[in-house]
C-alpha cells in the first residue's frame, strides 16, 4: 500500500524545514518532526530527502449524503453534499466506524483500502457534484487535516463553482491548518469526544488541542457544530456530559451539539450499544447547560424531541426531521423563525421553496 500511496503526493505546505534535511509538519496538533527516509503519526505524510511529502490526485471514498449525515443540523438543510475521502489518520480510536480508510498503513488489517484507491483531479471531483446535484463539497472519512493540501486544491474549484465546503474532522488543527482553510471552507464539524485527558491519550490524542480548534475555528468565522459519540462507560456520565455543554456554551451557545450512539465496531467491542434514553439525557443535559441546539442523532424516531430544530426563543418548531428526511421547514430566507423573528444561527437555504420536504433520501456511491 505504501509504494501505492507514495506515488499520490506532491510537496506540502504545511510544514517547516529544520536542519540536516529535518522538517515539522503543521497539518496537525502532533506537529511531528520528521527525519529524512521517514513518516509522522499519520503514516501518509513523509520526509523525502528533506521534502514532506504529502496525500494528493485520488479518494478513496466517494458519495452523494444527505448532509443530515456529517451531521450538520444548520448548514443548508435538506441538501446534499458530495464527500470524498483518502486514506490515514493522526487518532488510533478502538471503536472507529471508519477504520478501514482511517487505519490505512497503520493497521495490517486495513490493508486492503488500497483497492478504494482512485485517481481523481479537483475539476473531475467538482463535475461530480454537478451531476448529482450537491450544494457541498466535503471532507470526511478519514482525518482530512492530514489531507488538508489536497482538499484545498479541490475546495478552490469548489467555491469557484458556488460550492460550500466543509470539514467533518476530530479537531486535532493547527491554527497554521485552519488559517489555510479557512478562505475556503465555510463549516467545520469537530468530533469532541471527551473531556478527559486520559481518554484522548488513549486515543493518540491531547484534550487541549481539540478545545483550542473549537475555538479558533470559531473565531475565525466558520461554522462549527460538535458531535459527541456517547460511549458507554467512556463518556457517558452526566457530569462528564455536563462538562462539555458547559464549554460548548462558553464558546457560544449557538453551536450546535450533536450527541450520538455508539455501537460495536473495529476493536471496541465491550461495551453495550449506547440505548437512546441515554442520548435523551445527553441532550437534556445540553439544554439544562443553556446551548440552543441540541441533538441526538443516528437513532431516528426514538430520541423524543431532539432530531428538530425549534427557536431558542418562542419555541417553535422550525424543522422537523426524521432521519435523513425533513418533515418541516419553517425558516423564512433570512434564516429568521418565522413566528417571533428570531435570527437562527446557521447557514440556511436563500429560498425556502427549494428545500426538499418528505422526500427519502440516502447515501449513494459515486
């Protein structure tokens, strides 16, 4: 996979040269230091006679989602966006849904990723969303900010051709990684998976870092949603619960928490799926901590009142959803609720009218 893989690069960017043919790279908080001959943490970016070379020219997934799926709750409800992703990771989490891609060169098992490999340029990826009607353009399925140079090259097409563009991403940036972004991404869904230290070491991770890109993404002007995999036993508790809505709010209580279910997967396998009384009290938590947008998601019709958004102000319901499929959408073209005028934080359709209602929709390969 690796002389496969090797060959699908070009010079990065985001990275720094040091001495005796040493470089760091900056796509992500590990800031790995590379000697000459070898690869960082992610394993797909690599030193080359004093060169870090880097992921580019194919996907190894490809699909037309419903933008439900990321999960975005307030970025153009209803559409669909076009996602691609590559291969590696800077995490190594136990219960990935994604593992296949994510572990590529890390894991021997993943081996086989390498037949997902197809060579693809921007301008193809974006004729692609043409054909199927996307609005957005996406990263995901693997870590895209070890990828980030690549996804630039795409996202400049993209917006060229009146596209969003997005991250779904575990928030493991550089502030040198988002302000490359960010002229051309437009939302950032960040996975916060904890608030203990010691869970995110577990992971390969740092707690901090992931905070800081909440923030930093928030301040530079993207849109940010979090999701939160409740895990039995790793996350689940109502203080740990609490204590992310608590900073979640300290950031701003318009950014949207998704908490969602685990179930086994890859190497976790222990611990029970995650039942959906307890994504119930994972978003009553969220509400009682004063954040205006919370939902429970990936078990659709059976987490009571919070797959819909309602206003923060009047409390009325302004889209109903059910899934993937919306029932309702009540905003009016200033992304306003239409009852008492209360402005709703997010990026919303310019007219309502095209919004697609009670239409089943689903993931499609590309």
């Amino acid at each position: 996979m690796a002389s496969v893989l090797d060959e699908l690069t070009m010079e990065g960017v985001l990275y720094k040269k040091l001495t005796n043919d040493l470089v760091q790279c900056m796509a992500c908080a590990h800031r790995c230091k590379i000697h000459a001959g070898s690869r960082g943490v992610c394993q797909v970016r690599f030193n080359q006679k004093g060169e870090l070379r880097v992921p580019s020219g194919y996907v190894a997934a490809l699909q037309a989602d419903p933008i439900e799926k990321k999960p975005f709750s307030h970025v153009l409800p209803g559409s669909t966006a076009l996602t691609f992703g590559m291969l590696g990771c800077d995490f190594h989490c136990g219960y990935c849904q994604n593992w296949l891609t994510s572990q590529a060169l890390r894991d021997p098992a993943s081996d086989a990723a390498a037949n997902l490999v197809r060579r693809i340029t921007p301008q193809e990826l974006v004729q692609v969303a043409r054909h199927v009607h996307a609005d957005v353009i996406v990263s995901s399925y693997n870590e895209p900010l070890i990828t980030t140079e690549w996804a630039v090259a795409i996202f400049k097409e993209a917006k060229s051709a009146g596209l969003l563009c997005a991250y779904v991403s575990n928030g493991n940036a550089t502030p040198e990684a988002l302000e490359f972004l960010s002229p051309y991404l437009s939302a950032y869904k960040v996975d916060l998976k904890s608030m203990q230290a010691k869970n995110y070491r577990s992971l390969g991770g740092v707690l901090n870092n992931v905070l800081d890109t909440i923030c930093q993404a928030h301040e530079l002007g993207l849109w940010v949603e979090v999701v939160t995999l409740v895990v039995p036993g790793f996350n689940d508790s109502t203080e740990e619960l609490f204590e992310i809505a608590r900073f979640l709010g300290s950031v701003s209580l318009d950014i949207p928490w998704h908490v969602t279910a685990f179930h086994k997967d890859y190497k976790m396998v222990l611990p029970g799926n995650t039942p959906p009384e307890t994504l119930v009290r994972a978003a009553e938590v969220g509400k009682e901590a004063g954040l205006r947008y919370v939902y429970a998601g990936n078990l659709p019709g059976r987490v009571e009142e919070y797959e819909n958004t309602n206003c923060p102000r009047c409390a009325r319901l302004l889209v109903r959803r059910r899934g993937y499929m919306l029932g309702e959408y009540r905003l009016n073209d200033q992304g306003s609720c239409p009852a008492c005028g209360a402005k709703i934080a997010g990026i919303w359709p310019e007219n309502p009218k095209n919004v697609r209602i009670n239409t089943e929709r689903y993931p499609v390969q590309v």
